[in-house]
C-alpha cells in the first residue's frame, strides 16, 4: 500500500510539474487569424467591354453627326491624342480643334462605326483594343484602322484619357 501511495505521488507531482512548465499553444488562443494574402474583388470585364463599347458607339454617332463638341466629350481634360500622320495632341481644346478640323474635310454621306474588340485593367483604369470601318454614302467600306484607347473611371463614369489610332493599308 506504501509502494502505491508512493507511486500516486510521483505521478502525481509529475502532472503538476509539466503542467506549470508547458506554454499555451498559440494556436489555441482565441485571436483573430489574419491572412497573408491579399482579397482582390473580381472585375467583370465583359460588362465592362459592353460598358465601352456603348461608349464607342455613342462616339460613332457624334462622329457621323458631325459634332465637334459631342466627340470632344468623350475626353478628359488632360487627354493626349495620337492621331494617324499627324503630332501629338494634348489637352481636350486640342483635340476638340483638331476633331472640328477633321469633320471639316470628311466627305458627305461618310460614317464610321468603332468595334471593342478587347478591354483589359482593373476596373478604374481600362485598355481597350478595337477597329473602326469607315463607309461611304453607299455603304461601301473605303477604310479600316485601329485604335488603343485608356478609359479611366472619373466620377463614377468611364473617359478617354489616351488614345492612338491608325488606318491600314489600302487594299492592292
């Protein structure tokens, strides 16, 4: 009986010694956990191509109607203009000026139609690759280009802050 009550101490003594010495497991601990990575919302591009491409629409429209004003619009105050064979154009008066000296020479019946063929970026700055046909009175194609154009969300709505256009080649 001496020999068990001896043992029951020993053990006894043992639990309490490695329960005073062991540390809580942190992970136990009610903490909140963090994460290390980063939450990134999902952008929608394709309501976002649609978005641009009513856009580019709406600009097609103040492009046949001749109106100046209306395409100058579509621009930011500090918008740059890369137009095909000419300088650089900085500033919407600039290009407002240069879009009026443009409808000026555009022959009678011509219209234009933008395509947005890609958009990419975050949601608040947006790249957009598309193509434009030109038709004459007839509706015959007589030229098509290309154009990047960089949107940027100001005010809860998308406007052009840099584009860059070109025409192709002519047909042989």
């Amino acid at each position: 009986m001496k020999l068990f009550k001896l043992s029951m101490l020993v053990l006894a003594i043992s639990i309490f010694t490695i329960g005073c010495n062991s540390q809580p497991d942190k992970k136990t601990e009610m903490e909140p956990t963090l994460t290390t990575e980063p939450i990134i919302a999902k952008v929608d591009m394709a309501s976002i191509k649609a978005e641009i491409q009513g856009l580019e629409s709406d600009w097609a429209a103040a492009d046949n109607a001749r109106n100046a004003n209306a395409v100058a619009a579509f621009y930011s105050d500090d918008a740059i203009s890369l137009s095909n064979n000419a300088p650089m154009t900085v500033g919407k008066a600039a290009i407002q000026k240069e879009t009026e000296e443009n409808l000026a020479k555009k022959p009678q019946g011509e219209t234009v139609a933008y395509e947005t063929l890609e958009v990419f970026g975050d949601g608040n700055t947006v790249t957009e690759i598309g193509k434009a046909i030109s038709k004459d009175a007839s509706g015959k194609v007589i030229r098509t280009g290309k154009y990047m154009a960089v949107w940027e969300k100001r005010d809860g709505k998308y406007i052009c802050i840099r584009d860059i256009y070109n025409s192709d080649a002519a047909a042989k």
